[in-house]
C-alpha cells in the first residue's frame, strides 16, 4: 500500500489540506485536485449519487497524482467499508458517530487484526491482486488507512471525552452544519452555543487518544481560515465549496461582467 499522505503530515503535526470531489462523477476532477497540489480528494457518498465504481476510478485517479482519497460513508455499515478498503480507499470518514463505542466499532471494522476485526482479502486490489504477501498488507493498512469519525450532533458532543479516548481514531470531524442543526442555530455561525460546542471537541482531542481535529476551511456554518484552524489545532481540512460551486460561481461571474460591458 502507498504512504497514506494525510497521515504522513498528521504524523507531523501539520495541516492537511483536502477538497471536494463533489457530485461530479468523473476521475478528471480528481486529478486537476491533485495537480492543483492538494493532499486529499474527499469523495462524498453521503450526499451525492456516488457508486462504488464512480469511487474506484477515483482512487485510481487519485493514485497517479499522488493524494489520499478519503471517502465519507453513506452511514456505519462494516461490509460496505470493507468494500472500499479492498479497492484501495487510504480514508474512511463515518458520518453521525454519537457515541464511544460506535467509534470502537469503526475501529474494528476499518483495522485488520490485533487492531480490529477487517475480513481478510489477500488478492483485493489494496493487496496488488495478491503481489504483496497477506501480512505486509495488513501490516500497512493498519499503517496507513485513516480513521475519521465526524462529531455532528449535541449528543456526541456531550459524549465527546470518551469519544476522543478511543485508540485507533485519526481524526475527529465536526459537521458544522449538522451541529448548528443539532443546536437549533441554524445560519448563525458566531452563535456563543456553536462556538461553545466546537470548543468542547477542540479540548477533548489534545486530551484524548491522539486523534486529531478537522474542520472544513471556508464553511459557511463556520466561516475559519487555515490559520484558524491551525491554532484549533486541526490536522485536516476539506476547503469549501464544491468543484461545481466553483464552476458555477466562475461562470456566473463572467456571464455578470460580459452582460455589464454589453449593456
């Protein structure tokens, strides 16, 4: 398995910076990522139409520009991650992890024994089709894989300290979003509740397990910037908005100024 190059700067103490894949389901859109220089290609099977052979090619993509693809599960289902490891998926981010022992169950399902409890699958396509002897494969899955549980709802973070002293969890992800939904606090970024919240999770990583943090960059819900997020002390951030955001916001604004010069 290639260096997971997340965990390589999370190791570090960096910032890790990934983007959205968005619902475009085409690997070029992977690749102008990496060749943009971000470290991440985030595939998101939450809210988009996304199959697992759209997030195949995507992996591949993301292999010849050298990123980790890191794919957000449609929910906490060990078969279906099991799935996406064998295809070469270096992170699983699991949606709505409101309790300890949800996350322990990630755990297991994400790391090959001692770790955890991942089926065995020597000729997977993580595995080179069989070209690396089964053990060295799962010596670096358990090496490399990235672990993220994202934290969106008042009830994880009210069971925040036992999440975050969970083994085996890299990054602890808030939602904002979802959290503001949680709260009652919807569209108010700066409201002392969401605020109060995030720091509540902010506190109980640097006490925990050694997972870390990651919040978007540029979200609405939570409008911070890299260096904000640094002090945070996030490890990994997804950079708003979407590619097709960006391409509407991009035409939308040459459409407004060549209509203003035609008059």
């Amino acid at each position: 398995m290639k260096e997971n190059r997340v965990k390589r700067i999370l190791d570090e103490g960096g910032l890790a910076l990934g983007t959205h894949v968005g619902g475009i389901a085409d690997p070029q859109i992977v690749e102008i990522i990496g060749f943009a220089g971000f470290d991440a290609a985030f595939i998101d099977m939450e809210h988009t139409a996304y199959d697992l052979r759209d997030v195949q090619l995507a992996v591949m993509a993301a292999e010849r520009v050298g990123i980790t693809p890191i794919v957000r599960t449609p929910g906490f289902d060990p078969a279906f991650i099991l799935r996406l490891l064998d295809m070469g998926v270096q992170g699983i981010q699991v949606p709505h992890v409101s309790s300890a022992e949800t996350a322990r169950e990630a755990v297991r399902a994400v790391r090959y024994p001692p770790l955890g409890e991942r089926g065995m699958a020597a000729g997977s396509r993580a595995a080179d089709y069989g070209r690396i002897p089964l053990v060295d494969h799962m010596t670096a899955s358990n090496r490399e894989i990235l672990l993220a549980c994202m934290i969106e709802d008042m009830a994880a973070v009210e069971r925040i300290e036992e999440i975050a002293a969970v083994d085996g969890v890299n990054l602890l992800a808030v939602g904002p979003s979802d959290l503001s939904r949680s709260l009652g606090v919807s569209g108010q970024p700066d409201d002392p509740k969401l605020v109060a919240a995030i720091d509540r999770v902010r506190d109980a990583v640097k006490k925990g397990a050694g997972a870390r943090l990651a919040l978007p960059l540029g979200h609405a819900a939570y409008p911070r910037n890299a260096a904000q997020l640094r002090e945070l002390g996030a490890g990994y951030t997804n950079c708003a908005p979407t590619p097709e955001a960006r391409l509407l916001h991009s035409l939308r604004t040459q459409l407004a100024e060549a209509r203003r010069l035609l008059g």
